[in-house]
C-alpha cells in the first residue's frame, strides 16, 4: 500500500497509508479501535476501492484487477461467518462452490479441510451445534478452500476462550510454514508477540511505527528493576543502591515498600542483591521487568487496545470470506435482503435455495 487514503464523510478512516508485507510471513497490524485496521482490511480484499493512492495483492492492482484477485486469497472477518443450519461439510462446500470448483472438487476439499482442522468426527453436524472455537475453525477453513497463497486474518480470536485462540494460533502458524503470507490484525497483544514476524502500529490512519516485536519493545527502553523490601525505614538506603546501578531515577512506593528503576539491559540483578545484602536490606521480592507490546503500545497511542471504541467505517464488522469472492452486491443479493426482511416481519416467503 502507497499513500493509501479513505473518508467516510467527514472522518479520514485512512490517511495515506504505507505498508509492505513481506512473502511467507505473519504481518500483523495493531491499532486502538477506531484506527483503520478493518478498513486497510477491506481495501486489500477489495471490498472497498481507496479514495486516493494505490495497493497491490500479489501483484495486482485491488481496483483494476479485482476480479482475479479474489480468486487468489482468503479472508476471516472478526466474527465466524457460518451458515448455523447446514453441517460442517454443507458449509465448506458451498463456499467451493462460490468460488467456482467444480461440485465433486469442492466436496473433496471440503473433506480435506474437516480432516486438517479436526473437525471430521462433527462435519455432518449442524454448524449451529459447533462451540465457539469450532465455529471459527470452520470459519477459517472456509477461507482456505481454493488454499490462498495470502490469508487476511481481521481480528480472528475474538471471542475465543485462551484454549481455543492458542488452537488457532497453531493452525495460523502450520500455514505459514508451507508458504502462506497473512496478514493479521488483532487486539491481542500477546497474540502479534506469538504470531507476527513484524508488526506495524497504526492510529489515526497511518503508521507510527514498524518493526519486529523486539525491535519495538527496545524503541521505548529498556528494562526496569523492581524491589519490594521489608522496611519501610529501609527505602532512603535501597534507593541509594538502585540509584548507583541503574539509567534513570529511582520511583519509590512509600506504602507498598517498593521500588524501581530503569537499568541497561537488565544485568544489575547479581550486582544489586549483594549491595542490597551487604547495606542490611531485607527483600522481599525483586523482579527485571522486560518492555511488552502493551508497554509499546500504550506509548505510541497513548491508549490501550479496545479503547475509544468506534466503526471503522460503515457496515461493522469485516464481511465474510465469500463476499470476498463474489464481490460487490448484486440484484440477487438485494432480492436475498428483503426476503430476510419479510421473513423478520412475519410475512410469507418461499424457502431460500442452496446450490
């Protein structure tokens, strides 16, 4: 993406972004709601054409070669995109069709991907039946039906207690280990730490800052020591001590005894034990505290992730996987609305086809 840009009405949602992902490798996009993540998402998949400025997919352009490119990759939105009344293998097997495979191809891959994702034994279950972790593996495989050589990935944990998002992360990581390249935005910090090869922070609809999850962590400084003593008579001694090793002043907690400072690259641990020991300090506790993604972010955004919740644009969450394939809506897709409407109210309406 170049100089990328989108409004909606009066609010910038993108304001010339810039943003290289790299082949065969996790991407992940962190930023306070509100940022412009679900809409650099949409651009990318070509759900959206960009106001001003280029992006390219593989090589092609998302508005001149929209239609080639939605045959070419995957997308999970924030939320499984699922049909809760048709099994498993109904569900991924009209997604193949959506994507034109060829009936007898389309059920065959669909078998492949329950297999893959351990999801065999309940294919032919209703997806409605399916808990919440198995809703996203099948919203996931869903997207793999034509195997993507890029996978855009929106958030795709929310939701998911710790058992099942590490589950996802595995299945995320096996992909790109056989050359997959994703793109992940998430609000998980621990997530992009796990998951991404390199990370971009975006706010207010640009990048602010780029580079491997180290790489940030050491922008923002370096490691802190910390130290609960025993005493408070003790603190004017400890922090003399903390004061001799350390880079920078000594915060001292008078109520909980305790005390930090920032030292350079957290090797002062041995050296403030034995002066600690030897001024008569007792501790009760002493800790190096290593930057995390959390520390970086709320330092580039002044916010923690979730904050100053709002739309990245209009129409909520990512779409799903299929809407990508078939892009834009159609006259069927207008008829599909008011039949769902008419049946909202009441009103009499024929049963909907599959095919």
């Amino acid at each position: 993406m170049e100089g990328v840009r989108k409004r909606y009405g009066t609010k910038e949602a993108l304001a010339g972004l810039d943003l290289v992902v790299a082949p065969g490798t996790v991407h992940g996009v962190l930023g306070p709601n509100g940022a412009g993540k679900t809409t650099t998402v949409r651009i990318l998949t070509t759900l959206l054409a960009p106001d001003a400025g280029r992006a390219e997919v593989l090589g092609l352009d998302v508005v001149r070669s929209a239609p080639a490119l939605r045959g070419r990759i995957g997308l999970t939105g924030q939320y499984a995109a699922v049909d809760e009344r048709l099994t498993g293998l109904e569900n991924l097997e009209m997604f193949g069709r959506l994507y034109r495979l060829p009936a007898r191809r389309a059920r065959a891959r669909a078998a492949e991907l329950l297999e893959r994702f351990d999801l065999a034994d309940t294919g032919r279950r209703p997806a409605g039946t399916y808990s919440g972790g198995m809703r996203r593996r099948l919203d996931l495989a869903a997207s793999l039906i034509v195997a993507p050589p890029m996978l855009f990935l929106d958030e795709p944990t929310t939701g998911l207690d710790p058992r099942s998002r590490i589950g996802m992360w595995e299945v995320i990581a096996s992909l790109v280990r056989e050359g997959t390249t994703v793109l992940l935005t998430t609000q998980y910090l621990e997530e992009a730490d796990q998951l991404a090869d390199a990370i971009s922070v975006i706010d207010g609809g640009r990048v602010i800052a780029e580079g491997t999850a180290d790489e940030l962590k050491a922008r923002i400084g370096g490691h802190s020591l910390d130290i609960e003593i025993t005493r408070a008579d003790s603190l004017a001694v400890a922090a003399k001590v903390l004061a001799a090793v350390g880079s920078g002043e000594v915060s001292v907690d008078d109520h909980n005894h305790r005390l930090s400072v920032p030292v350079p690259g957290g090797g002062a641990l041995a050296e403030v034990i034995r002066s600690l020991d030897a001024a008569g300090v007792s501790l009760v506790d002493v800790t190096v505290h290593r930057p995390s993604l959390d520390d970086v972010f709320l330092t580039l955004t002044g916010r923690p992730p979730g904050a100053e919740p709002a739309a990245d644009g209009p129409g909520g969450p990512t779409p799903s996987p299929h809407r990508a394939a078939r892009g834009r809506e159609t006259p069927a897709r207008r008829r599909r609305r008011g039949y769902q409407a008419r049946h909202r109210r009441g009103a009499a309406a024929p049963t909907p086809k599959i095919w």
